[in-house]
C-alpha cells in the first residue's frame, strides 16, 4: 500500500498525468491494475479512466510519448464505445471517459452518459475492481476506495460496490464474473453477494453465449479450476450454462452397489490436469472426458454399474456441445473428441499384457496426440485408495517406456503407410473402388500388428499376396 507511487513510477504514468493537465481533466489509474498491485500479481493491462474526453486523452498521450520516444504510438478508436487503445512498450493501455449508467431490464447493455469518479465507481462490478490511484497534479498516487476494496482484497471477498441484486439484474454477466475472480484468486464470495447470483440465475438468460463461454474458458483456466465449478454448481448457474454436465451429478445404489459421483469425480481430473498442464483444451478434454456416463449407465446385478462405451458415445457428443456453447469447431475440438475417444485405451493397457501391436495402434491412432492423452489418463486415476493410484501410475511408466521403444524402432506417430492408394490402382488396373480401400486397410492393419515392416519393399510383397488371395491379376509393376 505504502509503495503505490513506486508502481506508478513508468514514464507512461507520468506522460498520462501531463496530457491530462494539458487537457484540464482529471485523470486514474483504475480497476484490474490497481487490484493486481494491490495482490503483488503482474499486470501489463492498465484501465485509465477521466473525467473528459477518453479518446482525446489516448490521442494527447500519444502524442506525448512521441515528442519524448520518437515513437510513433497508433491510437485505436472504439467509437461506439467511447473508448482509445494504445500500447507503449509491454503496457496495453485504455482510456475512458468516467460515466454513469442506467439499465433496462431486457437488456444488459446499459445507457450511458459522462459522469464522476464517483460516478464511474458506482458502476464497477465489485469492490476489488472499484479502487483507483490519482494520477493528478494535486494528489499524484492518492488511492481512492470509497467501497472499502482493500479490505475486501485482505479479508480475500467478492463483494460488489452497491446492492447485489440490483448489480446482478443490470448487467448478469458480472455473476459469472464474481465466480472467475474467485476462482483465479481463490477469494470467498461474501454471502449477500452469493445469495444474490442464486436469486439472480435467470438473468444469465440474456447474456450472449459469447460472453458466457469467454468468461467460463477463464475459469478453466484458474488455478484450481473446481473450485469455480463448484461455485457455478451452488449458485445454480451452471445449471443453466452446460446442463450435460449436471447430469454427472448424484449416484444411485441398487442392491447395496453404488457408482461414484461422476461430476465430483470430474472435477478431480480437471483439478489433476491443471496441475500439469495450462492447455485449455486439454482441460476440456478433462471435462468431457465422461459426459456421456448418464447416457450409457446401466446396472448389472452380477457386475454392478457399468458405463459402457461412454467414452465413443461422449466423442459423438463433443460436437453438439462445442457448437452449442461456441466453442471453436475446428482443430481444437476434433482434438477433444480424439482424447475423449481414446481415454481408456491407455487404462486398458496397464491392465492387461502390453503388446507391441497395441502400442503401435494406440500410438497411430493418438498420432501426435500422445502425450495429452497419457496426461489425462493419468489425472483420470482418482481412487482414494493411494496404494492403488501409485500402483496405476507405475505401470503407466511402464506403458510409456513401452511407447518410447516401439516409437523408436516402429515410427508410428501420424505414419501413412508406404504403399498408397494410387500404387495399388496401378499395380492391379482398379479404379477407386471398395476394393481399393479394403486391401489399403489390410496393409495398414498387418503394419500395425507387425507383420510387415512400414517399408515399400515388405508392402509391396505383402500387396501381391493380398492380390493372390483376391483373385486380382497384376497389371503393372509398381514404379
């Protein structure tokens, strides 16, 4: 708190607070930066709010930094917004003019008109996020925090500045909002303001799907993802964002035999993977990696629960939910539905003898997906049994030193076979055709259980033998 002036000390600060004066507005350092400074976390965003003209202070400060840098800074212009970007070496600076908001209630785009710091303040969406700093002549470095931010920041609590109820009915982004701090930051949310995302969840019903998804992704991405889940689970707002996953919740005993509770379970192997790894699709791939258990629950009196084929029904559902939620439909969740697919088959490996030509299909079918997947199946083992887990993991040493070898001698990672589709037509004198694809898969499967080598030569003999065995006459010799 004491070295709020040592945090301010960039020349930037320094050229913001001239061309305020040169301007005759006041100007702040406000929001997200000041909150970081406040938590020792770095922060290159800086929010600069005045009491004027936002854009015409990004273009003054502009202009500043290049009669001191000879660099010229380009100012981008949100109109509609009222809002001014520019960057100035590892800072990502934007400006506002200070404002005051009114809200309809069909819609979470507020109304806007010039206001105070008070004003701007007054609409911030919590406490921790109301703070600024003067950048001003008069009192350079003040810290204003009419809500009483730092206290929340060191008791760690989302409150938000004025009644929850009615900030969470203005704009009910900001309940999702509320939860990703908490997550990020593992703060509490203090209990009025909690009370009120639960009586508020429905608002969330006129948010973009957008903008859910974004700050979702976020909380996917905190340090400890579940416990944002679990705020989503109790507020019931996830409830209302991703239904499918609330289907993994509860279990059910039948004849003193009970499953566990797949949605906590979950949460586990999401947990898991963020420990090892800040892919957010991997942590997807966590997330999905059961949704289809619901579906295909069913109860055996001689075996118990079972799930089968959850894990290729589940990667028939990625599709759906990526393109529900907005989710990027391209390569990204082609590579959660392969690891959604292929989650057991690491499992079913440990559990058995591994041979080479599982490890071969496995590796080809995984391709370069490989050590995702081993990363998820891994945080997959999640029995309260420690002896069990240590057991589970060693032998999944075990099945990736297994990968490393055949890998070495075998090179199957994305391997095409060497004899093609075109080589075969030219061989035999077919035109594509079923038979084409069928002898393609023949040569494909002998490579991956090892009988032939991926080499042209070893193919080549084991092509005439397929075509011997089919009848087919050889046309031409293969070039």
């Amino acid at each position: 708190m004491n070295n709020i002036i040592q945090h301010i000390k960039s020349p930037v600060f320094e050229m913001i607070s001239k061309a305020s004066q040169q301007l005759g507005t006041d100007a702040y350092v406000i929001g997200g930066f000041v909150r970081d400074m406040m938590l020792n976390r770095p922060s290159k965003d800086i929010d600069i709010v005045c009491v004027g003209d936002g854009i015409a202070l990004a273009q003054q400060t502009a202009q500043l930094i290049h009669e001191k840098t000879d660099v010229r800074t380009q100012v981008t212009v949100f109109k509609n917004f009222g809002t001014a970007m520019i960057r100035y070496q590892t800072w990502e600076i934007e400006f506002v003019g200070a404002r005051k908001e009114s809200y309809r209630s069909s819609s979470r785009k507020p109304e806007v008109v010039p206001g105070t710091l008070t004003d701007d303040q007054n609409r911030r969406d919590f406490t921790i996020n109301a703070l600024a700093i003067s950048l001003n002549k008069d009192d350079y470095g003040a810290l204003i925090d009419p809500f009483d931010g730092v206290n929340a920041i060191k008791r760690k609590k989302i409150v938000t500045p004025l009644d929850p109820n009615i900030t969470f009915s203005d704009d009910p982004l900001r309940m999702m909002r509320g939860i990703r701090f908490a997550s990020q930051l593992m703060f509490d949310i203090a209990p009025d303001t909690f009370d009120a995302i639960t009586t508020n969840v429905d608002r969330i019903e006129i948010v973009s799907q957008e903008r859910i998804i974004d700050e979702l992704n976020k909380i996917i991405l905190s340090p400890q993802p579940s416990y944002g889940f679990k705020l989503l689970f109790h507020s019931k707002l996830l409830h209302k964002i991703f239904p499918e996953m609330i289907e993994l919740y509860g279990v059910d005993t039948i004849d003193g035999k009970t499953h566990k509770d797949n949605f906590y379970h979950t949460l586990q192997v999401l947990d898991n993977v963020a420990k090892v790894s800040d892919d957010l699709w991997l942590r997807w791939a966590a997330i999905l990696h059961d949704i289809a258990k619901p579906k295909t629950k069913r109860f055996d009196p001689s075996a118990g629960w079972t799930f089968h084929g959850h894990e290729e029904k589940g990667a028939r559902m990625v599709p759906a939910i990526f393109r529900k939620l907005k989710l990027p439909l391209d390569h990204k969740m082609k590579f959660v539905q392969k690891l959604v697919r292929l989650h057991l088959r690491p499992i079913a490996l440990v559990q058995d003898v591994v041979t080479d030509a599982a490890i071969r299909r496995l590796l080809y079918e995984s391709g370069d997906d490989i050590d995702a997947l081993m990363m998820l199946c891994r945080a997959d083992i999640t029995s309260r049994n420690h002896q069990k887990v240590a057991k589970y993991l060693r032998n999944f040493d075990k099945v990736e030193e297994k990968m490393a070898e055949v890998e070495a001698k075998d090179r199957l990672r994305n391997f095409q076979p060497a004899i093609s589709g075109e080589d075969i037509m030219q061989v035999f004198g077919l035109k594509p055709s079923k038979v084409v694809g069928d002898i393609k898969n023949d040569i494909r499967e002998a490579i991956l259980e090892g009988k032939i080598r991926n080499t042209r030569e070893e193919s080549y003999l084991y092509l005439l033998a397929i075509g011997e065995e089919k009848g087919l006459t050889v046309q031409a010799a293969l070039g």
